[in-house]
C-alpha cells in the first residue's frame, strides 16, 4: 500500500512544475506593462522613465523571465504569491479573506448534490425500467444541460423575487452569523452549484449499481433468501460505490468552476468572484496565485481519491 | 456465417458499398432511438432559424427602440424588448449564430487537435511520457479559469473565445483519442502493417485512426454542447463575446440586471441554450448507444 501511495505521489510532481510553468507562461505572454497598471493606466503618460523603472525594479519585473519564475515559485512554497497590483495588499492575504465563502459554497452545492443525487441513484438502479427509473434519468440529462447562471436566475425570480422566501444575494457565515442565516443565504447557491453534480452522480449510481445488480453473488444472495433491503445495502452498494467515488472526486474538482459563476450570480465574496475581477482588472499576480492554489488542490484531491481507490480495491495497488 | 441462415436484405445492401452502409445504419440508428431523432429535429430547426435569419426574423437585433423599452413578450415582441427596445427574439436568433459557430469550431478544432495529439501519444511510449504529463497539468486547471486566464492573455473576440475553448477541451480528447488508441495498436492488422513494413505516418492515420473514431465522434457532440455553455459563461462573466454582438450568454448577462422589472430577457436566451444543449446531449447519447456499444448504458 505504501509502496503505492509513494508511486503515486512523485508522478504528481512534474505535473505540478509543468502547472507552475503554464501559469507563469500564460501572465508573461500577456500584452501590457504591469507598471503601467501599478502607477495607474493613463497616469504613465505622465511618469517619468525614472518612476516607471523604478516601479519595474521594486516588482522585479526587469529581471530576465527565468529568474522571475524561480523567485515567483520560490515564493509559492513560503506562502509569499506576490502582491496585488491593485490594493497592493498580499495575494495571501486576499485569498484568506476569500476562503471561507468558496469553501462553504462548495461544500453546500456537493453536500445537497450527495445527499439527493445518491438516493435517486440508488433507486433508479434498483426500480430499473420503472418510472422512478425514468424519472430520475429525465432529471439527469436535464440537470446537466441547465446552465447555472439561468438555473441561479429561475430561482431568484421565482423563490427570492416571487415569493421571497431567500436573500437575492449576499453571504452569511456559519461561524459568526450562526447556521440559521447560513442556510438561509446559502440554500440558493448550494442548489444552483448542485444541481448537474447532483444529475451526474445520480447517473453514475445508477448505472454502477444496473451493473453489479446483474452479477452472480447478487442472485446467490437473492436465492438463499436474502431480504431485499440487505442485498442491496450490503451486498450490492458496497461494489457499487467505486466508480461513485472516483465522480465525486471529480466533481470538487468541477465545482471550482461552477462556483465561479455561482458567486458571480450571488454576489458571494469568494475566490471564484475574485478571479474573475482580476481577470477583468488584469491583476497578473492574483491570477496566478489562484490557479496555482487551484490546480495544486485538484492535483493533491486527485491523489486523495487514487489512493482511497486503491484502499478499497486491492486491485489497483498491484497493477 | 451460416448459409441455411438466408439472407438478411440489410447485410445485401451492407455488402454493396459504402454509402450504402451508412444510410442503413443511421436509419437503424434512428428508429432505436426516439430521443436521438427529437435532438436532431431542435438543431435542424434551430439552425435553420439563424442560418435565415436575415428574412425570418423582422427585427433588427441591435436596433433601439425607446418606445418598446421593457415591454413584455406578446404578439409585437415574441420575447418582449430590454432596456433600450431591442427585441430579445431577434437578439436570442443572432445570438444563436455565435453559440453555434464557437461549438461547431471548437468541436471540430478539438477534434483534429486532439485525434493529432492523442495517436501520437497512444503510438509513441517515450513522447507520450510527456504528453501526458503536459495534459495532465492542464486539466489541473477548472477549465473555466483556466479560459478565464487565457482570455486574459489574448482578449476577448469570438475567435479567441473559440481558440481559448479548444485550448482548454483539447487534453480531455486526447485522453479519450489516446486510450482507443491503445487497444487498437494491439490488433492484429496494425502488427501486419507493422510487419509488411508500412511507414508509421502511414500504420498511425491510415489503419489506426479510423478505428478510434467511433468514441472520437460521440466525445465531439458532448463537446459541441459544453462549449456552447462555456462560451455562455465567459460572456456572462462579461469577459467573452464583446457585449455589441448579441450572444446567449451576453443577454443573459444583461438580463440580469433587470430580473425584477423585466424577467423574459434573461430568460428567453436561457431556455434556448438549455433546449440546444439538451439536444445536442441527446443525440450524442443517441450516437453512444449506435456507435459505441461498449460505452452505452447496460439497461
């Protein structure tokens, strides 16, 4: 098992440096001088060649790209991501700020996807051919094909706007506004988020349990007398949850996306919504700091799920 | 193959060419698969609707028209008017062409890009090494920052939302390209070309890729529609289409301002991209279960 988990782990490793030098690529082929954006667009017309090398030395921009990139990933691995062009406040610091809104929103949208997602699976499967089945599988492919912000709009009009049970916008934090206003503010965005994970990991249960349904030791298990529920809790879901638990690694790694759009649509302070104003500002250095902290958390969750496969099928430690 | 059997008329036609072939398959396609045929039916209709709509549709997408501001959908605005008049049906149609032409682009970019990429990395042990690594690396990326920082870099035009898509989409085609690629280079044809001496270029495009096509081409629909949905999200976020051309996702992105005073903006162009996107879904699966027995659902 060990000898796996180490395997695994140092193939991450040039993935990771090829990530860093994408990201690093990507802002050093950007047009435009990141000083200009420092001493504030239109105002370099008026900064001396003097101010605007000095601006480039403090950044460090003047040194050739190569050194550039290894004081940037040198700074990566200290928790220093640079500073922010605008606030010229730390990147860290910023993203602190931001970490608590994308982190509940994520968690919400995967929690209510599981919680129903699972279940309409696991019936689907087990009633196949029934109507609950197509039921189930109408939601499914429907649920993957409504795209968040018209899904996040429907909602709003019709729960917010219409009936007013919800906050349009905002976020409330389960720590310091307690779990009342947290589910309040939070309902909305978790079912936007949730809704294709929740069609995704429905269909991925159903089809996995359709699967080991047809297998031998579930008829044997039936034969001998087995009650229904028993068979299926204990005999069938147990085989049925891998290719489950690939998909919900999968879906974290999905729901950083969805949740860019889903705290652009609820105006929720978090690191998605964040992106996408540095995109817009073009605020280079918390653009990378984001999608480094981004694809090394998909890369590290990657790992985690490998190795929780590999724990629950030997299988794959030895192949 | 048994001769008491008698012959079956299709295997006749089957036997009498090539083009033949495909009309009995896809016919037999169509009549297992209801849905595939609804699919087909919403994109046919729909692009005709933008590919004419120059006489089809009486407004002009970007007139203004202060008098109509806000008004609701009837019989003068099917989809009613926005904030300055224009009229959301003639918007979500023109809009429409610009959805179309990034998912059909980005499908067909991505799939030369990636049948190119992935036959060389399923062929070739010591650059797939690489390859795969590099296509690892960029789907560490949520695909939609990932966009996000390159249209940074680039800027936003249709062309360059359909460059960046592609960008992005490509290593889960080659990922796809790369694993049949891998079972088809064991066949034993691929051994005989190997062995009667025929060039790699040749082993590689002539036997090998048209044997990975059948999953290449159900990926290419499922792509279709995501980039659809991509593109929409990018001129959501306001950082895709140039907000002058009328795209879904730029609508909508103005729809939502006026949520409370004027739904039908947001939502017409909405429920047109769900439907187009539903059907584009539909008739991959429709396609999966034909082309790809291996990958359909075992119901």
């Amino acid at each position: 098992m060990w000898k796996y988990i180490i395997r695994r782990a140092i193939l991450t490793l040039p993935v990771l440096l090829i990530v860093s030098i994408i990201t690093f690529s990507i802002m050093q082929l950007a047009p435009g001088d990141p000083a200009a954006i420092v001493l504030g667009g239109d105002y370099i017309m008026y900064a001396t060649a003097q101010e605007i090398e000095d601006v480039r030395e403090a950044m460090g921009i003047n040194k050739p790209p190569i050194t550039q990139y290894f004081d940037w990933l040198g700074g990566f691995f200290v928790g220093n991501l640079g500073t922010s062009l605008f606030t010229t406040e730390s990147v860290s610091y910023l993203v602190s700020q931001k970490i608590e809104a994308t982190v509940s929103t994520v968690f919400s949208g995967i929690f209510i996807a599981i919680l129903l997602g699972l279940p309409m699976g696991v019936l689907a499967g087990w009633k196949m051919n029934t109507w609950i089945d197509r039921a189930v599988m109408v939601f499914a492919v429907l649920g993957f094909a409504i795209p968040g912000f018209w899904l996040a709009f429907n909602l709003i009009f019709l729960f917010s706007l219409k009936l007013g049970w919800f906050p349009v916008f905002g976020f409330r934090s389960l720590f310091t506004d307690g779990p009342v206003e947290f589910l309040r503010y939070s309902a909305l965005p978790a079912i936007t988020l949730g809704v294709a994970f929740m069609a995704l990991i429905a269909r991925m249960t159903r089809s996995s349990l359709v699967e080991v349904l047809s297998e031998d030791y579930i008829r044997t298990a039936r034969s001998k007398g087995l009650a229904e529920g028993i068979v299926l809790t204990r005999h069938a879901l147990r085989a049925a949850s891998m290719p489950v638990i690939t998909v919900i690694g999968l879906v974290f790694a999905a729901a950083v996306t969805g949740t860019v759009i889903t705290e652009t649509v609820f105006a929720i302070p978090g690191m998605g919504r964040m992106f996408v104003k540095a995109v817009g500002d073009r605020d280079f250095p918390i653009i990378q700091g984001l999608m480094m902290i981004f694809a090394t958390s998909y890369v590290f969750l990657n790992l985690i799920v490998d190795i929780i496969y590999a724990f629950l099928d030997p299988r794959v430690r030895y192949s | 193959m048994t001769t008491n059997r008698g012959y079956n008329p299709n295997e006749i036609r089957q036997a009498k060419g090539m083009g033949n072939r495909i009309w009995v398959q896809f016919n037999r396609m169509l009549r297992k698969n209801p849905n595939m045929i609804v699919g087909l039916f919403i994109l046919m209709l729909f692009s005709f609707l933008t590919i004419f709509a120059d006489f089809l549709v009486k407004y002009d997408p970007v007139a203004i028209d202060p008098v109509d501001r806000f008004m609701p959908p009837g019989s003068v605005h099917w989809f009613g008017a926005d904030n300055i008049g224009r009229d959301v049906y003639a918007r979500v149609i023109y809009g429409g062409r610009v959805s179309l032409l990034v998912g059909f682009m980005v499908a067909f970019l991505v799939t030369l890009a990636g049948l190119f990429i992935g036959l060389v990395s399923g062929y070739s042990p010591k650059l797939d090494m690489i390859i795969q690594r590099v296509m690892d690396a960029l789907m560490s990326f949520p695909t939609l920052l990932l966009a996000l920082a390159l249209i940074a870099m680039l800027g936003g035009s249709v062309w360059n939302v359909i460059a960046v898509i592609t960008i992005v989409d490509t290593p889960r085609m080659v990922r796809v390209v790369r694993s049949s690629v891998l079972t088809v280079r064991e066949q034993q044809y691929v051994e005989a070309a190997r062995g009667i001496g025929a060039p790699t270029p040749r082993i590689l495009f002539v036997h090998i890729a048209p044997n990975t096509m059948a999953p290449v081409i159900v990926q290419a629909t499922y792509f279709f529609a995501l980039a659809i949905l991509t593109e929409a999200s990018l001129s959501f976020l306001g950082l895709g289409i140039p907000p002058e051309d009328p795209s879904w996702g730029n609508i909508l992105s103005l729809g939502r301002k006026h949520l409370q005073q004027a739904f039908w903006i947001a939502f017409f162009p909405g429920l047109v991209l769900t439907i187009n996107v539903l059907a584009m879904n539909l008739v991959g699966d429709g396609l999966r279960d034909a082309l790809d027995p291996k990958l359909s659902r075992r119901a």
